[in-house]
C-alpha cells in the first residue's frame, strides 16, 4: 500500500495530541502542502517540548521522502513516548520501505493484537500485509473490513491480492462486480483487464484497455494493457502503436518499454527489438552486480576475455549459446557461466573456451554479457543466425544411452515402430507469478494426449520432468519414462538421440532437441513467445522444428487433433521408406 494512503487514514489518530503549539500547527499545515523540508524544520522546534507528536510529524515526513531509516527511528522515539497501535503501523510501514520484512512482519503481529477491530484498521493492515507480499493475510483482513463496512477501495485491493494468488477468476468476478457497481471509474477497468489477459482472455483484455483509453487517452498502463493484450493475439505490429504511445507519454515507464521490444521481436524487426530488449533490467529482471570486469557494450574484443553468462531460464541459454561463436570471432577469448546442469552439455560448444558452473572471480575477464545482450552487440539478424546443430552428444553415449532407449522401447522387430518422446508441462515455479500465469497457458495435461495414441505404428516414451511426470502412473496409453538416471542435460539428449520425433509444449527440451538437430514439433499456446514470431510454422532458430500453434487459449484440443493428423503420415512415409530399404 503506498505510505500516502496509510499517513491519510491515520493521520487524525497521529496527529491528535492536544496543546499543540504553533510551531506544531505549522507543521502539520506545510506537510499538507508538500512543503517537506519547511514542515521538518518546524517540527524540529517543536521537539523538545511536544517529544511525541513532533516524532510522529518527522517520521511521517521521512516515510513521504523515503528516507526510511530516518523514518524508523522517529517512529520508534514516538512509541517509546507512547506505545500505540497506529504509531506502530507507521513503523510497519518504515521498515517495509526499507526492506527489513521481518521485522516489519514482527512489528505488525504486534500492532494487530493492540488495534481496535474497525473497517479502517483492517484495511489498513491489509495494505501493510500486501505491501510485505504476504497476499494470504492481507486477503483476511480485507475481508474482515469488507464484513464491518463494505467499500469499494476495500474491495478493489482484495481483488488485487486475489490476483496476486493466481485466483484469477475470483479475481475477475470482484473487478467485474466494481465495475459494474461503478462504470465511470477508469481504475478498476483497467485492473479487470489486467486479470482478463492473466487468464489468457486477451479479446476482453483489450476491451478494457480501449474503453479506458477512450476516457483517458494518455493513461500509460491502459495503453500498456492494449499494446500486451494485441501482442498476445499475435498483433503485434498493431500493439506498437500503443507502446509508441505510452512511451511518449512516459519514456520511462519499463512495462511499455519492454512489452515494446518484445512486440518488435516477435514482429520480426530484430535491430530495433534487441536493443530495446535492455529495458528487461528496470522491469523484473536485475542485472547481475557481481562482477568486477564492465558490461560489454560493443567495445573491441581482439585480445579480450570475456563471460557470457546466463541470465534466465535453462531454455534461454540452450538458446543462445550458439553465439559464443560469433562472440569468439570477434577475437576474444569466450567463457560461459551456466547452470550446473547445463555445464557438461556445453563444453562442446564452438566459440566457448571455459565453462563453469560457479563463477568465484578467480578468473580474470575483460568484460561480461549476459547472453541475452549480445544479439544486440552483434547485430543479430535471422539471416546471419548460426545454423543448428550446435550441440552435440559424443558417439559413444549415443550409443550406450539413444540406442538403449530405442532397443528396449522399440524391440528388434523387421518394422520397428517410430519412436516420438513427449513433454506436456513447464517448469510451473510457483515463486514466479508472471511465469506461473505463463505456465498455466503452455502446459496442458498426459491425457490431453490421448488421440496420439490412436495412431498405429508408434511407441511414446515420457521427456517430462517435474511434478507433471507423476501423471505417468495413470497414463491412458502406454508410455515408457525415459528419464529415470538422468541427472542434467547431456543425459536428456543422449537419450534423445534414441527418438525419431518430439512432441513438446513451449520449454526447455525444444531448444534442447533443437539445437541438437532432433526433429521437433512444438505446441505453442495462443500468445506465444516471441521468439516463435506470430501466425507460421517454422523457425529460423531450429529448422527441424515445426510449430503447432494454439488458436484459443486452453483450447489444446485441435492442436492434438492436427499434431495425430500429422503423426499419422509421418508413420505412413516411415513405413514406406522401411519397406523400401527391405
């Protein structure tokens, strides 16, 4: 909850010392004004005499200027004078501002057992509940201020926290019944859409967005929400209109900035996309500040060590890492800081001279990139892309582990039957909301399935990982688990070598098989990523793989109708060429 809103719903409880004196009245009259300084220095003159409410006025000055150390302490000189329940909510409010939330959560226990039981005080607990990300409590106690006096701003923050909990339609019917209760407030328009596109309905996403732009042209969020919503319905160059917009409105502002690159990306205009893709670091991702040696910028590399290193998911560095090649043309000397998993896979990968699984700075280096910068750096455009492959697995362990695989799924029979491996779920990382709500649109379900299995001539065996993979235990069709033993990536694609075919939902084993050049269908969601560009079924980055796109979110069903139509003649051209070679 921003500290405006809790130093307005307390401030006649702070501020109700009697006697005051002018230097006091003063105060609290320039504070209103925003006159922070003159306010600061009148309550300092009160200090001396009126101790307790001159702390209250200081700490509350310091919490609007952010200054929360300062904060703290005249919060706590005032409890110390007077050991109140509100004064402690301020205090909650200074250590939250100043990232100490446990303290803040301590602080707060306290307070709520000494706070009379008001709608206000519960809201305002609330607020200071979801301020610390504890969205469980702060939904209890909206509650409880919603059952003593309904309101709407009361309701609006609970159907926030909703959100936050992944319970999107709760959250939805809450900001449909604000809406509805009141129409004209552009607000909560604008946060009903938000929830919409969470739930992957991006046609009423972007209908919240344009009605609130009708009423407030230059709102930068509901541009933002428009510009995202028509970027999720693969309309991207129509969604740059209204990044275009709302960076004009704030150049600034990193959600417009970003969805704008990604939206340049997915549209195919890579020289602009990239070098906007930086905005990334102001929204959600941090830049890594462990590393003495500088970022590189572009600057000359002859001569030059630098670390590629890793920035997100295991997908993004299968990815990338292709190129380190390009990286190493430019004379340096490439090293790679990558996920344990990861490390023994790619110590065969052309360009990289070192790979490493941690990273103590022994190490001297020139400069560092993360992996996802240099397509920036090096002009990356689809036409000079290294080609895949670019992994490998030696012969020996394609032997020992690919040929295992096939031998004991498929027999040694005359006609061998084709051997497709499947992945029906993400990495759901519960930590990550965005990546979660993400995660609940690409995956889907073993039994969704099902009408695979009806195609004759075919033996499934299971690349799934996770908790998803306990789905096998009641697979509707018979399916090998092919991943028992394996213990990083260079296992998983030695075993892929021992496929024919991958079917996968958008994760990490595509750009796995991909770049080890192993045919590769993948069933994207509706608002895809962008890196799979918008309404075709092929990729520059992998061209084994073939894209079987979703045309409504949820809606897996014709994707797997049109996945077994192609399974069925890909088998019928199998057999022919056996039959062929017999």
């Amino acid at each position: 909850m921003p500290h405006s809103q809790l130093e307005t719903s307390l401030e006649q409880t702070a501020c109700a010392t009697s006697g005051r004196r002018e230097e006091l009245e003063n105060a609290e009259l320039l504070f209103g004004s925003g006159l922070l300084d003159e306010a600061r220095n009148s309550a300092l003159a009160a200090m001396e005499e009126f101790p307790l409410p001159a702390s209250l006025m200081l700490g509350r000055i310091a919490l609007r200027s952010q200054n929360f150390v300062e904060a703290d302490y005249y919060f706590r000189r005032a409890l110390e004078c007077e050991n109140a329940a509100t004064t402690r909510l301020f205090l909650v409010a200074a250590l939250t501002g100043a990232r100490r939330p446990q303290e803040a959560l301590s602080e707060l226990g306290v307070a709520i057992r000494e706070l009379p039981e008001t709608a206000r005080m519960m809201f305002q607990v609330g607020g200071l509940y979801e301020a610390l990300e504890q969205f469980e409590d702060a939904e209890a106690f909206y509650e409880r201020s919603l059952k003593k006096q309904p309101a709407p701003r009361v309701q609006h923050r609970l159907g926030t926290v909703l959100l936050m909990q992944n319970r999107v339609a709760d959250s939805i019917a809450v900001f449909e019944s604000l809406c509805r209760a009141e129409p004209g407030n552009i607000d909560y328009r604008i946060d009903l859409g938000t929830a919409y596109a969470r739930s992957g309905n991006f046609e009423n996403a972007l209908s919240c967005a344009l009605e609130a732009i009708r009423a407030r042209p230059a709102d930068v969020m509901a541009l933002n929400n428009a510009g995202y919503a028509l970027q999720c319905l693969n309309r991207s160059q129509e969604a740059l209109q209204f990044y275009d917009r709302a960076v004009v409105v704030d150049p600034d502002y990193a959600p417009a900035r970003f969805g704008r690159a990604v939206a340049l990306l997915k549209n195919g205009a890579f020289a602009t996309g990239w070098a906007e893709y930086d905005w990334r670091w102001l929204h959600g991702q941090s830049m890594r500040t462990d590393l003495k040696a500088p970022f590189w910028h572009g600057e000359d590399l002859t001569g030059k060590t630098i670390l590629l290193h890793s920035e997100q998911g295991f997908g993004d560095t299968l990815q990338f890492i292709r190129l380190a090649q390009d990286v190493a043309r430019l004379g340096a000397r490439v090293l790679a800081h990558v996920p344990p998993a990861l490390v023994r896979l790619m110590k065969n990968v052309e360009g990289l001279a070192g790979v490493y699984a941690a990273w103590d700075g022994s190490v001297p280096i020139d400069y560092h990139c993360p992996l996802l910068s240099v397509p920036a750096r090096i002009g990356l455009i689809p036409a000079n892309l290294p080609a895949a492959p670019y992994l490998s697995v030696c012969p020996e362990m394609q032997k020992e582990t690919g040929e295992k695989l096939r031998h004991t799924v498929a027999g040694k029979g005359d006609k061998p039957d084709l051997i497709v491996g499947l992945v029906w779920a993400g990495d759901p990382r519960p930590h990550d909301k965005a990546a979660a709500h993400t995660d609940g649109r690409r995956s889907m379900t073993l039994a969704d399935f099902a009408l695979l299995a009806r195609v004759e001539g075919v033996r499934f065996v299971s690349f799934q990982f996770g908790v998803a993979r306990e789905q096998i235990s009641t697979a509707p069709f018979p399916i090998t688990d092919a991943i028992d033993g394996v213990t990083d990536f260079l296992d998983t694609a030695a075993l892929l070598s021992g496929i024919d075919l991958l079917i996968s939902v958008d994760t990490s084993i595509v750009h796995l098989a991909g770049g080890l050049g192993v045919p590769v269908w993948m069933l994207s969601r509706a608002d895809g990523c962008w890196r799979w560009g918008e309404n075709v079924s092929t990729t520059p980055w992998y061209p084994q793989t073939r894209i079987i796109r979703q045309k409504k979110a949820h809606d897996w069903a014709p994707v797997i109708a049109e996945a077994a139509g192609l399974l069925g003649q890909v088998v019928d051209i199998y057999r022919t060429t056996l039959a062929g070679v017999a």
